[in-house]
C-alpha cells in the first residue's frame, strides 16, 4: 500500500470536524437538535467517558495506558504476560498440547483454525435457516387456518345479520303489543275508574232505603263521603252519558241523607228541651239551679249530634244544600234555648228588680252580671255543639239581654239625681264595657251592644237633668242669709280652729296654693302669678283654714265643681265642653250677684275677696279636666236682610220697583239681603280668668282709692294747674291756693296716714281670712303696696318743688322711709 500523508490527513480531518461544527452551531443549524435529542448525545458522551478495559486487552496494552485515560476501577482479573494468553486461546481450540515451532505449522494451525471459524459460523447461519424455514411453515399454516376462519366468520355474520333482523323485528311486534295491551288495561281501568261513581248509586241508594239505617252507625259517614265525591264528579263530567239523570238522582239521596241528619239533630234538641219543661218547676229551690240544669243537660247530649254536626260544618263551604242544613240546624237550636231560657231570664230580671227596687245602681250592675253569665255559658254552650260561629247566636243573645233593656230603660229614663246617673255611667262604662267586654270581645258581642245602648240612654238623660240641674240649682239658686255670712262664718270658723289648734297640728299639713293668674300691675307692668313667690324664699306651709274647707264654698261653686266632677268620665268630651262653659258661665254669674249682695250687706273689700277667692277656687278645680272648655256657637246676623226689607217698605222706593238698575229696592233685598252666618268662640276657662283679673284690678283701685285717694285727687288738681301754666294760662302759686294752703295738705296727708295705720291690718286680716295663703295675699297686695310708694313719691316730689322749708315743716309728711315701714310691719 502507499504511504499516506500525514498533513493530508489532518486538514481532512481539519474538514471534518469544521462539517460537523455547522452541524449544531447556534445560528442556522445544518441539523438542529431538540431539546431531547441534546439531553440524549449528552448522556452518551457522559456514559462513554467512563467504559470499562477489555478483558482481552494483553496486559502490554494495558501498562501502555496512561494513569489518566483509566478513570474505571479494574474489576476483572489482569492476565499476567501474553503467553498467559494465548494458552487461554489454544485451549479454546483444543490445541493446547500441540506447538508451532515452524511456518508450516502456524500455517497449517491457522488454516485450521480459519476453516473451523467459517464451520463454526455457517453452523450458525444454517442453524438459523433451519429454524426460520420451521417458522415460515407454521405460518403458511396458520394463514390457511385464518382464510378458513375469515370465511365461517363471513358466513356466520350473514347468518347473524339474518337472525338479529327477524329478531328486532319480533321483538318491535311484541313492543306494539305490549304497549296496545297497556293501553287497553288503562282504558279499562280508567272506565271502570269512571264507572265506579255510577255504580255507587246503586249501592247508596240500598244502603238509604234500608230500615236498618241510622245515622249514627259507622257506615253512614263514609256513605256521604262517598255521596258526595260521587255527585262532585258527575256535576264536573256534564258531558258524560246519562249524566244529568245521574245528577238528579244523588241529589236525591242527599236530600235523604240530609233529611236523616236533620230528623235526628232536630228531635235530639226538641226532645230535650220536652223534658226539661215537662219538670216541675217546684221541684227547683231557685232559678240558678234551673239555668244549672239547663246547661248540664245539653253539654251532657251534644256528643250525640256533634260529630254528625261536624261532618254537615266540613261539607257547608262546598256544598250549598249543607250549608242550607246547617242554618235550620242553628235555627232549631237557637229556637229550643230561646224557649227554655226566655221564660226564666224575664223571671229572674223581675226577681231583681223586686230585690233592688230603689238602688238603681245595685239593680244595673247585678242585671248585667247576670247577662254576662248568660251570654257566656251559651257561648260555651255552643261551642259544645259546633265547631264554626254563626251570627244568629248573636241575634238571640241580643234578644234575650232586650227583656233587661226593656225594664231599666223606664228606671234610666226616670232618674233625676245626677250621682245615681253618674254611677250607672261608671258602671256600664268601666264595670261592663272596659272589664267584662274587652277581655271577653268575642263572647260578649251582644251584650256590648245592650250596654252601649243603656250607656247612651243614660248620657243622654244625665245631659238632660245636669242642664236642668244648672238651669235650677245654679242659675235659679237663691242664696239664704247663711250662704252670704261673710266674713261672719270664716272667723266663727276661725275661732273654733283656734281652739283645736292642737290637734291640728297632728294633722297633715296641706299646700293650698292655687293656680297661676296673671295679673298685671299696672304701673310696672309686671306679670303676678298666685300661688307662687317672687323671691325664692322659704314657703310657709299654710294650715287648714275654713276658706278651704269645701264645706264654706259658696252652693254654686261648690255644685257647680261636683256636678262637672261627675260628668267628666261619664260622657263624651266634645258634650262635656258643651256642658262645662254652660255650668262654669252660670257658676261665675251666680258668684257675681253674690259678691254684690256681700258687698251690700257687709264691705265692699268682703264682696271683692269673696269672689276673688271662689274664682281662685274655680280655677284651681277646672285645672285637672283635660278637656277644652271652648264651645263654637253659630248665628244667624239678619241685619242686611234688616235693611234691605226696610228699603222695600219705605215709600220712596215703590216706583222704583220695576226700573231695571242698581236702585232698584226688590234686587237689592235678593242681592243683599241673605243672612249672614256668623261663628264665635266662647271659653270658660278664658273667661273666669278674664273675671278673675277684673275682681284682682278692681280690688288693687278700690283698696288705693281707699289709703291714698285724697293724695292722688291732690295730685291730679297739681297736674292739672301746671299743665294749664304750661299751655299759656296764668301763673300760680300753689301754697296761695285754698285747696293747697300748707295746713289744708297737713290735713288731708294726716288723714291719709291715719288710714294707712288704722285700715291696713284690717285689709291684710281680711286678705289673710278670706285667701288664707301668704303667696297669694302677698301677690295681690304687692300692686296697693306700689302704689301707695308711688303715690308718696310724688307728693314729695311736688312738695320740694312747690313749698318751702318753713311750709313743709307745716305740712309734716312722712318720709318714704316711714311709709315702706309701715308698710312692711303691716306685710
């Protein structure tokens, strides 16, 4: 062979690998590898890095390996020389007794041992032939014996096909049949379903002509059951055969049914009430013992009926005919207890009456008890027989409590006393109605009625008598010589509670402040409530004084506060204002004519403290009555109608009545002449603190009139001199007038004074007796107080200007120093 180069050599190999490198570059790959395929060349290189030493490597070879390139420990044995080898090999060969000296024995050996190698591997190959020669035979035969399969498969399909086709389509017929056999099975069920109703009458009808039949066997409930689901099927099928003739003939068994159900309820009630009126009626010791009866035996009999009772109530909502059934049955019961218990109620309400005859009030409230009792044991009773409420229980109840009505209407009507009056109006309103009624509505319906009836019978009549009783007793009312004994009877009264002033003091003591009344002062024009004190000081407590007993009141304030006490709570509001205005209006008409007699008979200051005083009272008692004493009246103003009729009856205007323009006297009576309504309102209340701050301004003039009046009449000629200087008139010199000399002013200023010292405790007694409370003479004195002060500055004024020294020395005035004390040791 020629010898290779060996640069050639390595720029092919040079050329090589610069191929192999475009292989996988980054960029523009020749053969670009997957991830997978990366991940496998890399476990390759990985895995071939590290490959074990043949164990047929002479051990030459093996010391000619660097220390590096044997990275695997050595796991077989290292032979020890190559001969150690060969000797392996000759062995395999079976030569290991003969040796190679020369050439012709190697050649001979290795063309030996060359034929063994090709014998050894043809063996191989014809082994191999052979047995692939077996396998292509059992193939050939397993592919006929497939042919042979495939063509019994083939013809087994068709035979399967053949017979799943008859098959399905048997089994499709049997479906139809099937499905027409469930058909007709539910056809039939559904006519024999249907057939049944009818079929029933039949059996129905056996059953009801059967004299063995009684309402109360345990077969007859389910016969209406089924009666009546049998007549609510045909009436909804009216398109069925024969059906109105089927329709007509149930109703007719349920007529008979309900004739058997009627016939037996209504001889169970009738007989019943036979016996209990056949008893002899001596033989019960009282009435509670008959009504006792009564109730037993029917509570004792009502499970006889109910449960039949019950059925007929299920079926009354929907079925007209047994809702027909069950009114003549409420009727048929009602009746029965109307007969039993009429007779006995009358008796026992004339009992009553007999028993109270002259306490009304005794005779209401027993007689309403009475009813109450009766209208709930027969709400009891009823419920024992029914289960659904009816109205007519209602109408009978309504009449049995009418025979009550009708006796203490008369007694209502005839009742003159206002408190007998009042006391029935508590009784029915709080006893009955709020007690009784509200807590048992349902039971006492009817009785709620009569009471209301009787409530207003007796409103109505107490109205009328409290107006009579106003018009007599308050406006009519002639006081006697003792009624008008003021002050006589409050210092009688006062001595004697001096002298039981010990055991007053065991007493409780008692506030008898009054009311807030504004009354005005009318120089500061500040505000004065009574009752209350200006400064916050300690209040003394006020012991019982006569002024407060009601004892002392005067008759009409007295009746006029009872009248309106008793009539607060007993009728409506809207008429208790009516009512009120007219009593207090009378009240403080009859207050004032007394007041002018007083005044007549004893002092002036008597009369306006006496009225002051029961006004006070007035006041104080009307306070708690939540009500409006303000009433609107209406009126009719007829004064346009006046006038217009006046201008058709003056003569001037008669030619004028036929002339067509605005004088015209007939078309101005019809324009103009309509009456006017006219609404106003008047309050009682109002008005007695309008009179009530009259009497208290009245009583301040009259009391400053009577201390300082001359003083003031001085003043006034003063004023009156120097206003007409002041408008040009002729000068003066007042110590130069008669009237107003020095000693003249000494005069009437002593004189004053002296009044002030001799009258002034009297009108604080008279105060003190009369109102008997210090806040309240404290307030209605304050105004006299001022005035007097005021009065005595101005004279001191006038006098430093109009006198001199020498002629108020003459004149010798007290000081305002000296008044304000006497004025205070006189508070």
């Amino acid at each position: 062979m020629a010898a290779v180069d060996p640069s050639q050599l390595d720029l092919n190999e040079k050329g090589t690998r610069e191929k192999l490198s475009l292989w996988d570059r980054r960029s523009d790959a020749l053969a670009p590898l997957t991830e997978r395929q990366t991940d496998s060349i890399l476990e390759i290189q990985a895995a071939a890095e590290n490959l074990p030493i043949p164990t047929e490597l002479p051990i030459e070879d093996l010391c000619s390996l660097t220390s590096r390139s044997i990275s695997v420990p050595l796991t077989v044995t290292v032979p020890a020389s190559t001969e150690d080898i060969l000797l392996q090999g000759f062995k395999s060969l079976g030569m290991e007794d003969e040796r190679i000296e020369t050439a012709q024995q190697f050649f001979s050996w290795f063309s030996k041992l060359q034929s063994q190698m090709d014998q050894d591997e043809g063996a191989k190959c014809r082994q191999t032939r052979d047995f692939l020669g077996g396998f292509q035979e059992q193939c050939d035969a397993i592919l006929n014996d497939v042919n042979t399969a495939l063509q019994h498969l083939e013809s087994l399909q068709k035979q399967y096909l053949f017979v799943s086709m008859k098959t399905g389509t048997l089994h499709e017929a049997c479906e139809q049949l099937l499905k027409e056999q469930s058909e007709l099975v539910d056809l039939a069920e559904s006519i024999q379903q249907k057939l049944s109703y009818f079929n029933e009458l039949e059996n129905i009808n056996t059953k009801l002509n059967s004299s063995t039949l009684s309402v109360n066997s345990e077969g007859f409930v389910p016969m209406l059951a089924k009666l009546d689901d049998c007549i609510e099927y045909v009436s909804s099928h009216p398109n069925f055969k024969d059906c109105p003739v089927y329709l007509a003939k149930f109703k007719q068994c349920l007529s008979k049914a309900m004739h058997l159900m009627k016939t037996y309820t209504v001889n169970t009630l009738q007989n019943l009430t036979n016996q209990l009126t056949k008893r002899d009626p001596s033989g019960l010791p009282n009435a509670d013992n008959a009504f006792t009866l009564f109730y037993v035996r029917f509570r004792a009999s009502a499970p006889k009926v109910r449960t039949l009772i019950e059925q007929i109530e299920q079926r009354s909502e929907k079925i007209p005919e047994y809702q027909q059934l069950l009114n003549e049955i409420h009727q048929c019961y009602l009746d029965q207890r109307e007969q039993l218990l009429s007779p006995s109620i009358t008796s026992t309400i004339t009992d009553l009456t007999s028993q109270y005859n002259r306490d009304h009030c005794a005779l209401v409230r027993s007689g309403c008890a009475f009813m109450v009792h009766v209208c709930q044991d027969e709400h009891q009773l009823y419920n024992e027989f029914f289960t659904k409420p009816t109205a007519k229980l209602d109408e009978l109840l309504e009449k049995l409590c009418l025979s009550l009505y009708d006796v203490l209407r008369p007694l209502i009507i005839h009742a003159i006393h206002l408190e007998t009056l009042s006391e029935l109006c508590g009784i029915l309103k709080n006893e009955m109605l709020e007690d009784h009624v509200q807590n048992n509505l349902e039971q006492l319906g009817a009785f709620a009625a009569l009471v209301q009836q009787m409530l207003e019978d007796v409103q109505e009549r107490l109205v009328y008598r409290t107006h009579m009783y106003i018009q007599s007793d308050i406006i009519g009312y002639n006081p006697a010589p003792g009624d008008l004994a003021y002050p006589d009877k409050l210092e009688m009264m006062e001595k004697i509670a001096q002298s039981l002033k010990e055991e007053q003091k065991k007493l409780p003591t008692l506030d008898s402040s009054f009311s807030d009344i504004q009354l005005e002062d009318p120089d500061s024009k500040s505000v004065i409530k009574s009752g209350a004190s200006e400064a916050p000081t300690t209040r003394l407590q006020a012991t019982i004084s006569p002024a407060d007993l009601h004892g002392m009141w005067y008759p009409t304030v007295r009746r006029t506060l009872v009248c309106l006490s008793k009539l607060y709570r007993c009728i409506d509001r809207t008429v208790f204002q009516g009512l009120s205005q007219e009593a207090l209006s009378a009240c403080i008409q009859s207050s004032l004519k007394a007041a002018d007699a007083i005044m007549k008979n004893k002092t002036q200051i008597d009369g306006q403290l006496f009225l002051i005083k029961h006004l006070l009272i007035l006041r104080e008692q009307i306070a708690p009555f939540h009500a409006d004493f303000a009433i609107k009246e209406i009126s009719l103003d007829l004064k346009k109608t006046r006038d217009a009729a006046f201008k058709i009856l003056n003569p001037k205007t008669v030619p004028r009545f036929f002339r067509l323009n605005s004088h015209n006297a007939i078309l101005e009576f019809l324009l103009e002449g309509t009456p006017e309504i006219k609404e106003h309102y008047i309050d009682s209340k109002k008005e007695v603190d309008r009179h009530l701050k009259s009497s208290c301004e009245h009583f301040i003039q009259q009391q400053t009139k009577l201390f300082v009046g001359k003083l003031e009449d001085l003043l006034t000629k003063v004023a009156a001199l120097k206003t007409m200087a002041s408008q040009g008139g002729p000068k003066y010199n007042l110590s130069q007038q008669p009237w107003a000399q020095p000693a003249k002013i000494n005069d009437i200023v002593a004189t004053t004074y002296k009044t002030l010292k001799t009258k002034l405790p009297a009108t604080l007694q008279s105060m003190s007796l009369y109102l008997a409370n210090k806040d309240t003479e404290f307030i209605l004195f304050k105004p006299v107080r001022n005035n007097i002060q005021q009065v005595f500055q101005k004279l001191h004024a006038m006098l430093q200007e109009e006198y001199s020294e020498e002629d108020l020395q003459i004149i010798a005035c007290p000081s305002v120093e000296q008044i304000n004390l006497l004025l205070s040791v006189n508070k």
